[in-house]
C-alpha cells in the first residue's frame, strides 16, 4: 500500500467509515471509525473482508465488491443491509472506488441509521427550543398581572382585619408569590458557567452521595463507570446540578416501585448525533430507573418548562437540566416503557483538552 502516512491520519478525521482492500478483498487498513463500528484488521490470518458476514451478506457483498474492481469509477449501495457473522444486523450506504494511484479498493460506509438519527435529533431540537421561547413568552406577559394581585390583596390585607377575609387573603397572596417565583425561574437564563477541566467522575460521585443521602431505604443505587473518559471542559456545579435534576426525577419515578433501583452510567460512544450534529466521539452519562415511566402523550413535551409527571412538581427541573447541558455544547434524550425510563446526556469529546506536562 503506497498512501502516506499523513493521507491516513486524515482519513482517521472522518466521521465516515473508510477501508482499503487490495485486490483480492484482503482489508490492508480502517480508520478509526471503521474500527469502533466493529471491522476487524487482523494481519496475522488472510483477513478477507467477506469473511466478517453472514453467508448472505457475503455472497451480495463479494458480488458489488467484484463489479467495482472489474470497473472504473465509483460504485454506491444505498440501504445495504450487513449482517454480521454474529448476526448483528444494520443498514448503510456502501461506496467502493477502485484507486490506480495506489492500487487499493476504497470501501466509504455511511450508516443511514446515524442518517434517521441526526433528522430525529434536529426535529426534537427545533421543537423544544421553540417551546421554550413560547413558555418565556407567555411567562413575561404573566408577570405583570401577579404583581398587580398581589400588590392588591395586600391591601386589602390591610383593611379587612376578619378571620375569614385574612385566611383567603393570605391563600391569593402566597400563592400570587409560588406563581412568580415559577415564572422567575423561567425568565431567569441559567448561571454564566465557570469553565475548567474536571473528572466526570468526581461530578458523578457528588451526585451519588447527594442521592445516596436522600434516599428511600430500599432503593438500590448503582454506578457503572467508563474510567477511560478524560478530563471535559466545563462548570462542574452546573453539571453536578443538571445530573442531580434527572436522578431526583428517577427518585420520585420510583416511588411506588417493590424493588426500585436507579443506574448512574459512563460509556464514550462514537458517532453519535447531539442537537443534529454528528460526532466522532462523545461522553454519554445515563440515569435509568426502573419506576412506571414516561406516559407516551408526555413524550413529545417532557422538557417543556411547567410540564411535570408528578401533580406537585413544578416541570423546571428537567428544563434547567436541558438548558445545562446545552450550555456545555451536549443534549439529554431520553427512552421510556413500563419498568425502564433512561435519560441520556451526550457530551461530544472534541471540547476535551489533554493537559500537557511541563518539565
């Protein structure tokens, strides 16, 4: 194989899946994409690239393959179905150009399931930032008529000195003040983050022990940590606030539950879409519990500011978590059915700086 080196450290940028085959099929290099999507490069045996697949997969995949080679110019496969020897299963769309400058076959696989993902993630994006804007609209247009009740039942307090007239003139005023403190809530953007490098794990345990200090008797809190995760650049209380905001949701999902237990999980997953934008690598934390979940007529509001699950909740927690992370460049998602509700919060990895040693 005659590509430099420097031509291979670029291919390693790419989000895409690139393989270079010589011409008997054999695979002679991946990037990095392509290896954490699970191809294998094994120099020691023949390593043909058919041989990762499933009988049925091979015989589709050695006929495109061998067209291309026989061919010049590209060749693409839109929605090609690869079923791995292991019987894994996932569609994509196939490239293959034979190179005569450096005589390999140029396999570029673009998952379309990333595709649906991005759309999904951009349509959701759009949605809750449009609500957003609504609810702090309407919020505005709020607060002006609370001061004026309030400002009047206090004056009324004032001359109306019976029992009864005091007790429903208190009722109008305190909770004239809980309806502006909601609205101040909404209308207040979150705090400027401080920005530094901290352990997102040391964040994680600080939720842990807040959790852990608050919880019912028989809850069963679990941590499963991804050690390998560097160092991200962030407002550590801001974070420790948005994560401690879901695990108090899954504690209050889990209320009623015979044998509760909440997951606080780490894993680096790679191109993974955040706010419809595909990264390479990103820092994924998922709170699960296994409470009654989500009614599926909420799904679509859930981050919505006021909107709650519990009848007593205010609907701000899950949208100053939002608001958190997005601070920091990720996004929160989420998956729910009866038994199981996991809240995922991506953090895409390229805002990571290695700390550098000085001698």
């Amino acid at each position: 194989m005659k590509i430099d080196k420097q031509n291979l450290n670029f291919l390693n940028q790419l989000s895409s899946e690139i393989i270079l085959l010589d011409e008997e099929l054999k695979v002679l290099w991946l990037n990095e994409s392509a290896l954490n999507k699970g191809w294998i490069l094994n120099k020691s045996a023949e390593n043909i690239i058919i041989d990762q697949f499933s009988d049925k997969t091979k015989k589709s995949l050695m006929s495109f393959l061998l067209k291309a080679l026989n061919n010049d110019g590209s060749k693409t496969k839109r929605e090609f179905e690869l079923t791995t020897a292991a019987k894994s299963k996932r569609v994509i769309d196939l490239t293959v150009t034979w190179s005569n400058e450096y005589d390999v076959l140029i396999l570029e696989i673009l998952c379309t399931d990333n595709l649906n993902k991005i759309i999904d993630s951009t349509k959701t994006f759009s949605t809750q930032k449009i609500a957003a804007n609504l609810a702090r609209t309407l919020a505005h247009e709020v607060k002006n008529p609370l001061a004026g009740i309030k400002g009047s039942a206090q004056i009324l307090e004032q001359k109306l000195k019976d029992s009864h007239s005091e007790k429903f003139l208190k009722i109008i005023i305190d909770e004239t003040e809980r309806l502006n403190q909601i609205v101040t809530k909404i209308l207040t953007p979150p705090s400027k983050p401080s920005l530094e490098f901290f352990n997102i794990h040391s964040a994680l345990e600080k939720v842990y022990a807040l959790a852990e200090a608050e919880k019912q008797e028989n809850l069963k809190l679990v941590r499963d940590y991804d050690p390998s995760i560097p160092k991200i650049n962030g407002d550590e209380n801001l974070f420790v606030q948005a994560i401690l905001n879901l695990v108090k949701n899954a504690q209050q999902a889990i209320e009623n539950v015979i044998d509760p237990e909440i997951q606080i999980k780490s894993r680096i997953k790679y191109s993974h879409p955040i706010n419809g934008i595909l990264h390479s690598t990103v820092c994924c934390i998922e709170i699960s519990d296994n409470g009654m979940g989500i009614p599926k007529e909420m799904h679509d509001q859930i981050f919505f500011p006021t909107v709650s699950v519990k009848e007593n909740g205010s609907g701000l927690g899950l949208t100053i978590a939002q608001d958190i992370i997005r601070m920091h460049g990720g996004g929160i998602s989420f998956d729910s059915s009866d038994g199981m509700t996991v809240f995922s919060v991506s953090m895409p990895l390229n805002i990571i700086k290695r700390e550098t040693k000085i001698a």
